[in-house]
C-alpha cells in the first residue's frame, strides 16, 4: 500500500534520487525542488512524498508563485516539479500525489493551481488552458495547451475575468526557478 504523506528532512536525499531517475538523470529537477524548500515560496504541508513499504517512490511540490492584474498581486500557486521512480510508474502514484495536493492546497484556502506540463495527463485531475480564462505565461515560451490551471474554488477563474483591469492576468513564477 502507498501512503502519501508530507515530505520530512530525513526524505530529501530520496527525494533528489527520484527526480534524478524520473528525469532520465538530468539535474534541473531535483535542484528546482532544494531551490524551492530554502525559499519564501515553499508551503511544507505541499511538498509531498509517496511512500510504499518503507519506500519513497515518488514526490510532488506544489509552491507558492504570482498573479499578476496590473499593479494588483496576489499569490497562488504552481505545480512543479512531480516525479516516480521508473519502475514504479502508471501504479496511480502520481495521481493520488496530486489528488492529495489539490485537496490540501483547497484545505490551506489558495483558490487557484497552475502548471506547466503534459496537456494528456493533467486534465484528469480538472486543469484546463490558462490562456481560455485570459491567463498568460511571459516568462517560458511554451505552447498554449502545456499551460494550465486548475480552480479550488468554483468560479473563481470567471470571477477573475469578471473583475480583470489589465487584458490578460499573467502568472509569475519566482525567482527561485530561474537561478
Ligand atoms: C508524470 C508522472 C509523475 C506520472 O506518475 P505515474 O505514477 O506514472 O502516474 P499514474 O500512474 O497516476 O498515471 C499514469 C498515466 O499517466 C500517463 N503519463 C505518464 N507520464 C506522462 C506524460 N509525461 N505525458 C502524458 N501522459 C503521461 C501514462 O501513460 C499513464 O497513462 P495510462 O494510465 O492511460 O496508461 C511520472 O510518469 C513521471 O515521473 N514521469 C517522468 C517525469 C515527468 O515527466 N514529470 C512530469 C513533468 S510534466
């Protein structure tokens, strides 16, 4: 059986492994996830790990980042990164990691979570393209179906709109994933 449950200190070296294994060795990952735990961003009760028989198999951070309306700021969050080991992936790991996240981050009031990822997997879970509720991404020049969001809030995407200044609301990801 797999529990998810909130990361602890003794879980971060399992946690590098993984994104290291998930992502096929590369760094990028499990550097973005120790960027993410050291800043003013990092939300511990998000930082979630998939544990079986003593195991981590695998981790999902969701951290806070902006969104931007003209002079007006208000946070929210972002999704990034999520990884499992290999050989234990398709199990529904992955899944109940961001089903978990999603209901904690609805438990903890954030109205709101955004991602840039695979426009096949992530609408199972109720993300849609950002850019249909008049959401944009300047700082990745990625296509508009990989960009997405999902409410915690019902209407809060039209409420959004509804009350917009600027023609577009842009989402800003800290600095952190950046250096
Ligand atoms: C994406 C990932 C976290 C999903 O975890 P998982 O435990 O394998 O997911 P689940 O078992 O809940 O779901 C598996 C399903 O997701 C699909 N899937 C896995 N990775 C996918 C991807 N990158 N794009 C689209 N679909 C993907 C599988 O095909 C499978 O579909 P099926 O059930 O119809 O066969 C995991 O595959 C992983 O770590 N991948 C490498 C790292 C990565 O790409 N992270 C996400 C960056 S957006």
């Amino acid at each position: 059986m797999t529990t998810i449950r909130t990361e602890k200190k003794e879980d971060i070296d399992a946690v590098r492994q993984i994104h290291l294994a998930a992502f096929g060795g590369r760094e990028d990952e499990s550097r973005l996830a120790d960027r993410i735990r050291e800043s003013a961003g990092f939300v511990p009760e998000l930082s979630l790990v998939a544990e079986t028989s003593g195991r981590i198999e695998g981790h999902m951070l969701i951290s806070k980042a902006e969104l931007v309306d003209g002079q007006d700021v208000e946070d929210t969050l972002v999704l990034a990164p999520i990884g499992v080991l290999p050989e234990a992936q398709g199990r529904g790991i992955g899944s109940e990691l961001i089903r978990e996240g999603i209901r904690r981050a609805g438990q903890l009031g954030y109205k709101l979570i955004f991602l840039i990822g695979h426009p096949s997997y992530y609408p199972q879970f109720g993300f849609k393209p950002a850019v249909d509720s008049g959401l944009v991404l300047m700082q990745f020049d990625v296509p508009d179906d990989v960009f997405m969001v999902l409410e915690l809030t019902e209407g809060e995407l039209v409420r959004l709109a509804a009350t917009r200044k600027e023609k577009y609301g842009e989402l800003k990801y800290p600095q952190t994933f950046f250096a």
